[in-house]
C-alpha cells in the first residue's frame, strides 16, 4: 500500500522528469556529446563533431523554416475563413498569437542558419563556436543559454501548432452550442474532431518516446 501511494505521490516528479528528458535530448545532449566526448583524435575530432552538429543544425533549421512558412499561409487562411464568427474572439486569439509565433519561429531560424553560414567562413570557427556552446562553469557541460537559444525556432513552431489545434477546438465546441442548448450536427464534427485529435496525439507522444528512446540507447552503448 505504501509502495503505491509513493509512487503517486512520485508521479508529477516522474512526469516533470520526462519532460525535461525530452528537451534535452533534442538540444541539449547533442551539444553535451560534442563537448564531452573522448579527445583521444586531437583538435581534430572534435573538429569533425562540431561539423557534423553545425551542419546538422543548418539542417533541422531548414526544415524548421520551410514547415513554419507552410503554418503562416495556413493561420493567415484560417484567420479568413468565412464560416469563423467575428466574435470568435477566444478561437481568432489563439491564432493571431499563434502566427506570432511562427513568424518568430521563421526569424529565428533564418538569423540562425545565416549566422552559421557566415560564421564558417572564419579561419577558427570551429573553436569558437565550441566556446560558444559550452558552460562557463564546466567546459564539458552544455551552456544553458546556447541550449535555450538554439532551441527556439522549434520552440515556437510547435507552441503555434498546439495554439492552432487549441483554437480549432474553441472554434468547433462554440459552434456547437446554440444558446443553452446544443446543435447535433455542429457536435458531431466537434466529436469526431476530439477523437481524430486524441488518436494523433497519442501517435505523436509513441513517436516522441521512440525517439527518446533511441538516444538513450545510443548513450547506454557508448557508455
């Protein structure tokens, strides 16, 4: 019984816990392995690693740009759609701040990905951006600002997909009360936008966690 109710009371730890995982790995971890690797090659190896992460890095900001582009034309058309009330103020809200956001996310990784193209350019570029990357209180440990930072642009990609998909509910829901009561027909797609949603994100969080887990088996075997 005991085991049980600490387990509970664990659960928003374990949780938080995961959470935190998550956005390190995706950001955190990688500069951590770059900097915290084996220097057994030299300058040279971690030359050929910071490279690979400035040139990986180039590359998700890319995609982060052309999917954040695509999400800009898709709030601007939503925000016009005929059938959107004009006091659809909570739906037409979470879309204005969502496109915000994804024009953010566009800036962000544009400067970004140009400062990185730019930056080659320099005789020891590779070095600095090393110093660039790491903490200043332990060399082999990953700054958090630079974590924070480069971690942006796909920081507010997907807030803007999570504030459009929160007002498509607002918009669906509202539709379908009419006054105290309820419109069937407008309920209906609101439902079958619910269950469409929660399958999706129930996919989405099995994809998270199989990435999740594919780092933490490639740090189990090189440990």
């Amino acid at each position: 019984m005991s085991r049980s109710v600490d387990s509970v009371r664990r659960s928003p730890e374990v949780a938080w816990n995961f959470l935190k995982s998550i956005f390190t790995y995706s950001t955190s971890d990688p500069i951590t392995a770059l900097l915290g690797g084996s220097h057994d090659g030299g300058g040279s190896d971690l030359d050929i690693r910071t490279r690979a992460w400035r040139d990986a890095k180039v590359q998700e900001l890319g995609y982060v740009g052309i999917t954040a582009a695509i999400l800009a034309s898709l709030f601007a058309s939503a925000i016009a759609w005929p059938h959107v009330p004009e006091d659809a103020y909570d739906t037409k809200g979470c879309w204005y701040v969502g496109l915000i956001l994804i024009v953010s996310s566009i800036a962000s990784a544009t400067q970004q990905a140009i400062t990185l193209h730019r930056f080659n350019t320099l005789p020891n570029s590779l070095s600095v951006l090393r110093k660039l990357l790491r903490s200043p209180n332990d060399e082999k440990r990953a700054s958090i600002l630079a974590v924070y930072v480069w971690q942006l642009p796909v920081m507010f990609l997907r807030l803007g997909i999570f504030l459009f998909i929160i007002g498509m509910f607002f918009l669906l829901w509202n539709a379908a009360r009419v006054g105290q009561d309820l419109s069937l027909p407008n309920l209906q797609i609101a439902v079958s936008f619910t269950v469409i949603f929660a399958f999706a994100a129930l996919n989405h969080s099995l994809s998270v966690l199989h990435c999740y887990m594919l780092w933490r088996l490639q740090e189990r075997s090189d440990s």
